[in-house]
DNA sequence: GTCTATATACGGATAGAC
DNA sequence: GTCTATCCGTATATAGAC
C-alpha cells in the first residue's frame, strides 16, 4: 500500500482512470488504451491486473452502484425517523453525491438499459422500498390525506426524479439557462431545501 | 416512393432500422452489420446511401432531436394560452410522445454528454425558454406569489424532470414497484394528469 | 441499385523479454 | 510487475461485378 494519493499502486491508479472514463463514456465507447494512458501504465498491465476489460468494467460498475445505494437502505429503513425527516435526508444525501460525482446516475441508468440483470441481481431487490419504513410512513399519511391517487410510487418518482434528472440532463440545463458551471452547482444547492420543501407539501396538503 | 408501408425504399428501411438500433444501443455500441439485417439489405448498401456509419448516426440524431423539441417551441410561446393550460399541454404532448418512444430521451441525452454541440447549435438557444412566453408568466405569478425562491428554472426543471425521469429509469422503477410493462404505462398515463396538478399547485399555493 | 469479395483500421488480448 | 512487440478478431468502408 502506497501512502501518498498521488503514489498509488497500478492496480489503484488503472481502477481509477477506468472509473472515470467507463463513467463519462460508457463501456462500448471506452478504450482500454485511453484507461492504460491516463493511468499511465501500459496497456498489457491492464490485462495482466483485470483480465480483461469487461472485468474492470464489472468491478467498477459494482463499486460505483454500491456507492449509489449505500446509505439508502438505511436511510429507508429507519425506523427512529419521521417522514419528513427522511424526506430531508434523502434529498439532502443525493444531491451531496451527485455535486460530487455528477456522472453517476446517468452511468447507473445506462448500464441499466444495456444489461439490467447484474445490477437488479444485485441492490435493488423489492424490499428496498416496497417494503420500506418510507414507504410505509408515505403510504399511511397518502391514506390519511385521502388523496385521489394514493400510490406512494408516485410520490417517491417525484422526489428522486426532481434530485437526479437536472444533473443528468446539466448540459442543457447549463445551456437553456444560461448557467456557468459554477451558478449550476450554485442551483443544485438551492435545491438541496426546496425539494423537500415541495415534496412535503405534495403530501400534507389538499 | 413506395405505396405500402411495408414496402419502403431500401434508402428509408436503413433509415428506420438506424433510428431503431442507434436509439436503443446508442453510437459507439451500434454495428453497422446489425441495421443492414435489420433492414433487410446489404452491408454495402448502407454506405452508398449514407456513405458511413457517423453521417448516418448524424442524420438519425437530428430527426429524432427535431421530434423532441418539435411542439414545445410553439407550445411555449403561445400567446394565447393560461399559464395553467400550458403547464397542461406541456405534459400532455411530453408524455404522448415518451409512450410512445420510451428510448428517445436517454438517447438524447446520451448525445448531449459525449456531443454537446451539434444538438445544442442546433435547437436549443436560450430563447426557446428563457425569453418564452411560458417563462414570463411564469415569473411573473411567482413573484405575485412572493416564493422564496422565485428561480422559474426551478419549476421548469421540475415539470420536465417528473415527466421525463420516469421513462428514463424505467427498468429500475418496473423492478422496484414491482410493476409488468402494461401496468407501468397505466401509471405514466395516470401521470399525465397529476403533474400538471402538482406543479400548478407548487407554483400558486404558499 | 444491389450484391460479393476484400482492403484497411482499430481495439482487445497475449507472448515473451527484462 | 512492467514493458515492447505482435497477434487476431471484428467492424467500417470500398472495389468491382451484375
């Protein structure tokens, strides 16, 4: 093990550099020769750590998801909490991740389009949130608002929809609203309140 | 010109079996091979009508591109229409055409990441939004309203992303709603009449 | 216009020296 | 562990016959 960050083993730097190009392009779009590059190693070390490239691929893919969904679980299935504390959780963690690593979700979906089985296999059996506290705590309060629509699937849409799509979609939220990088991020952060804010009331009120 | 739809000329049965293929699998995991079966010609004929595989992709892009944004400009600048009536119409058309198209979106955005310019230069100039008439009532009811945060691309971001997130992480939301293909358009179309519901209320009520 | 056959390039993976 | 050199499959693109 390496004790500075700018030493790092081959292997750490090559599983570094494959992150963040698989995670910008994609897999079919990666070239392990750029991954060797910007790792700056050479090209057979790749194979003589990984295999091959679908290994790294699989490897990073998992590390990443694992990120996407850690933390969650727990947050859904708190049972200490209120509902609205947990809405104000989840808004507040995702957004924290994603300023963070804006790449990710679109990442996530893709790979979920591609090649859904690994990943469903994988975190997101029906019990995350079918059968979650959240769920549970949304479900009741829908009932007892006597919504026209009470499905807390809606609602749970909602919320993630309105944390994930404006990064997925920055480019052309940068663009049509004429936002430097710097005022997009500045945007995200008003968010981190204002969702749970609307959502809340989505819920509670008419 | 061909008289039955079956029957198409060779240079338009490429052009449907390229927006089939590149819209689900995207560029870079596309096989030239893979539209000429789909269409039932020869791989050799595909570069006589297109002469490669990037000016077809680029062809295929733009249509699909000018279908999305086709009906929001003239949607959005309606001088005629409520604010209300265009938040309804918005997600009405948006979520017509994403039933029927459900990979257009993704692929779209896929191409905003690893290609900004082309559609940006293309469609998306800042007055298609922030100079529309959409925006200015908008604004102006939400000053009216004295928010806290009176940003109008906060509420565009959020129409946009309930309508259109959906559809993007549908095999994640099938999977965790537990939901078959049929049962998860029945709830995109209950949709189509809630968010506008949800949105006006966020945008008149405290 | 449409095909078969082929040239050419690219990218993943390996052999083998050090 | 790390490199250089190279193999080999695959994919795009073209030449040329019909």
């Amino acid at each position: 093990m390496a004790t500075k960050t700018t030493d790092l083993s081959s292997e750490e730097k090559i599983k570094a550099a494959a992150r963040n190009i698989f995670t910008k392009k994609g897999y079919a779009a990666t070239r392990t020769r750029d991954i060797a590059r910007e790792a700056g190693i050479n090209l057979a070390l790749l194979n003589y750590y990984f295999r091959s490239k679908e290994q790294l691929f699989e490897l990073v893919m998992l590390e990443n998801f694992g990120q996407f969904i850690s933390g969650v679980r727990s947050l859904l299935h708190d049972k200490k909490s209120t509902l609205d504390e947990k809405i104000e959780a989840l808004a507040d963690f995702y957004i924290s991740q994603l300023i963070g690593n804006p790449d990710l979700p679109l990442f996530i979906i893709n790979q979920l389009h591609s090649n859904p089985a690994v990943l469903l296999s994988k975190g997101f059996t029906r019990d995350i949130l079918l059968r979650s506290h959240f769920v549970k705590q949304l479900s009741q309060e829908l009932r007892a608002q006597k919504k026209k629509n009470p499905n807390p699937l809606h609602f749970v849409m909602n919320l993630f929809s309105m944390i994930i799509l404006p990064f997925i979609a920055s480019p052309l939220i940068k663009q049509v609203g004429n936002l430097s990088e710097k005022q997009f991020k500045q945007v995200m952060e008003e968010r981190r309140k204002l969702i749970p804010f609307w959502i809340k009331n989505m819920i509670h009120h008419p």
